[in-house]
C-alpha cells in the first residue's frame, strides 16, 4: 500500500507543478487555491499516509487500507478537478459546491480511517 501512496503523490506533484509552472508563465495565479490544494491533499498527504503504511501500518492485507487508499484519491482527485473548474470559471458555483463538499468529506473520511488503522496497529502491536 505504500508504493500505491507514493506513486500517486509523485503523481499529484507532477499535476501540482505544472499548474504552479502554468501559472507563473502566464502571469495569471487563479488557479492558486487548486494548486495549493493539489500539492498538500494530493501530494503531501499522500506522502504522509505511505510514510505511515511503511513504517507503522506494515503490508497486512486488510481491506480497511485498501478502502482508505480509493477513498482519499477519490476525494483529492474530485475535489482538484472541481476547483480547477471553479477557479477557472468554466462552472458556476451553484453546481460544483455539492460536489466538493462531498469530495471534501472523502478526503476527511480517509483522514479518520487512517486514525482507525494507526490505532488498530498500536494494538496489535502491543498484543504481540
């Protein structure tokens, strides 16, 4: 699970650079917040959660990991589509805000699954 996480953060950074690159080239920085957005949930997170998966959670099979893994990229890659299509003005406000509250709360939810499977883990391991 964590080379899943690390290949999708270097993925999010890729994405996250280039809008970072695009926008300096073009002098036009409103696409700032997807940016950020991108770098941190995506990149940073990402980053963390197979920090976490290497190096606590170990490589188990569980089911909970695999759901936490879908669930976090599903709302990264939703909420960062539905901000670049916000900020660019390519989608009115009205019909995009239910969809990156509900991203937004996918992104949270694999947040406290991670919190479900570091604690398991602190368990097991000292039952073991």
């Amino acid at each position: 699970m964590d080379r899943k996480f690390v290949f999708a953060s270097l993925i999010y950074a890729v994405i996250g650079m280039s809008l970072g690159i695009f926008m300096a080239a073009s002098q036009n920085h409103g696409q700032m917040v997807t940016h950020a957005h991108i770098m941190l949930a995506g990149f940073v997170v990402s980053f963390i959660y197979a920090l976490c998966h290497k190096l606590w959670l170990g490589s188990s099979d569980n089911s909970l990991k695999q759901i936490q893994f879908y669930v976090h990229q599903i709302g990264v890659a939703v909420m960062s589509l539905g901000l670049f299509l916000l900020y660019g003005d390519l989608i009115l406000p009205e019909a995009i805000e239910p969809i990156l509250a509900v991203s937004s709360f996918f992104v949270l939810s694999g947040m406290i699954m991670m919190i479900i499977l570091f604690i398991k883990s602190a368990k097991a391991t000292q039952q073991a």
